[in-house]
C-alpha cells in the first residue's frame, strides 16, 4: 500500500510508533524513525533487524528546529523525497493543577504541539516541492473528552487537532493531506504503570470490550497514507473500541 514512499515516523523507537515502522515497512514503505535518544533508537534498530526490517533512525531533538533541519535535509540528500509524516512522538501527564507547575505544563506543550509545528515547518515545503504528502498526528480520545486530572495532557491534544484540522485546509491546495488518529486506551509503555485496578473497570465501559493494541493504531494509520484515503484531509479518525470517556 505504500510503495516507494519515504515516511519518518517519531517516536518510532516503542509501542505504538514502533508499530507503525513495522505495518509501514510491510507494506513496502522506506522508513525512516525518529526517537528521543541514540541508545533508544539504536535498540529499537537492533530489534527490527532481528525483525528482519532494515529502516533507518535518527534522534533530532524535535524543540530544535535548526537539528530538526539538518536531519530533514540528511533525509532529502539520500531519499530525494519525503512522502508521509507521522508526529507520533508524545508524553501524558496525571498530576492535579495544584501540583503542576508551568513548566511542566510547558514540557508537554512543547513535545506534544510545538514538536509537531517545528517537523511540519520543516518538511511541508519539500512536499509542497512534489504537490503531494500525508502528514499524520497521533491525538488521543482525551482530545474528545479531556480527562480528570493531568490538564496539560488533553490541552495539547485539542491543539493536535486544530493544528490538523487547520494546515489541512491550508496544504489542500498542494494536494498534501493532513489527518490524525484519536487512539483509545491502548497497551504502550504510556500505560504500563496504570495499576490493574484502575485498567479493569476501564476496559468494562468500552463497548468493544479490550483495550486498544498498537497495531489497532498503526493499521489506521496505514490506511490515512495510503491512496485509498486519497479524499480524507482535515479528519480526526477514533480507533478506541467506541469508548465513551
Ligand atoms: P510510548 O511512551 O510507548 O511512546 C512514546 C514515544 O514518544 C516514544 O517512542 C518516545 O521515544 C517518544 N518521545 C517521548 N519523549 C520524547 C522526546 N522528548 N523527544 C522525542 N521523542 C520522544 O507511548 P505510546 O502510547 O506509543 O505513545 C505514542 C503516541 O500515542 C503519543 O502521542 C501518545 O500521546 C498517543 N496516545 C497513546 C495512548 C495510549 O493509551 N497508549 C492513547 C492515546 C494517545
């Protein structure tokens, strides 16, 4: 389904970005992901060429957009193009307000919004160069609802889909689309610490019954870049079992 296209993937290196290296790579994609750190992409690396998956992986720091630059432009050097982008990268938060200070407030801003403004910045004109791209954003269900608690979390994600919502309609004409996933509850790292007390009666309210896997998420995402989403720009697609909150 994607065929010769050239996808950068951040947060690649684990759960539902790393997923999403796997379905893109088989489905014929030439990969490339993006991580926080050399030692986790490295790993991951290491964990796909077992996989017998052969992609490539960087770790620009995605505040910088100088780094973000040079490593674009690394890409373009070997590639010649970049086809889709995937702003999967992100980090949640549980804290009350009274105990969350601004900057913490700003931290996940800073990944979860800015990041995503900073790599489209940098990429959109070589897409707009070929009059076409897919440009994805991982939202959350938190982005429908909010959540009890960790405000900068669902904040960030409302921003995920202004921002899609908007720079679809600004990119249209240059036949570039820009769409998001809302992922439900699904079973990441993101997730690991949330007890089973808290998990079980969760996983009761949703009406399909499970939690979400990463591949629930990444065959989603497969489908938004490839042509058979040729027509949907500007949609923020749930993939959470219909889960209510
Ligand atoms: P995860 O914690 O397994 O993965 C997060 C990824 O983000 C990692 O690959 C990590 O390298 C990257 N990352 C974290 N901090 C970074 C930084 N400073 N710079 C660059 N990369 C950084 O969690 P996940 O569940 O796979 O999360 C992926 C996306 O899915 C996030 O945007 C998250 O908000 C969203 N999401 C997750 C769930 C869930 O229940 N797991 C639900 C809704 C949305």
């Amino acid at each position: 389904m994607l065929e010769n296209r050239v996808a950068i993937i951040t947060g690649g290196t684990r759960g539902i970005g790393l997923e999403t290296v796997r379905v893109f790579y088989a489905n014929k994609a030439k990969v490339i992901l993006f991580g926080s750190k050399k030692e986790t992409v490295e790993k991951a690396l290491e964990t796909l060429e077992q996989e017998n998956i052969h992609v490539k992986g960087y770790f620009p720091n995605l505040k910088n957009i100088e780094e973000i630059q040079t490593v674009v432009s690394q890409i373009i050097k070997e590639y010649g193009h970049i086809d889709i982008l995937v702003n999967n990268a992100g980090i949640s938060a549980n804290k009350k307000i009274e105990d969350t200070s601004l900057e913490e407030f700003n931290h996940i801003m800073e990944l979860n919004v800015n990041a995503i403004f900073n790599l489209s910045k940098v990429v959109v004109p070589y897409m707009k160069e070929n009059r076409s791209g897919v440009i994805l954003n991982t939202s959350s269900m938190v982005s429908i609802y909010g959540q009890p608690s960790g405000v900068g979390y669902p904040t960030s994600k409302f921003a995920v889909n202004g921002l899609t919502k908007s720079l679809a309609r600004e990119l249209a004409p240059f036949q570039i689309r820009v769409n998001a996933v809302a992922p439900g509850i699904t079973k990441t790292d993101m997730i690991a610490d949330v007890p089973e007390n808290i998990i079980k009666p969760l996983i009761q309210t949703i009406p399909l019954g499970r939690i979400g896997e990463p591949k629930d998420i990444a065959n989603a995402f497969l489908f938004l870049a490839s042509d058979l989403a040729s027509y949907i720009t500007g949609v923020v697609l749930s993939v959470d079992g219909a889960a209510m909150n």
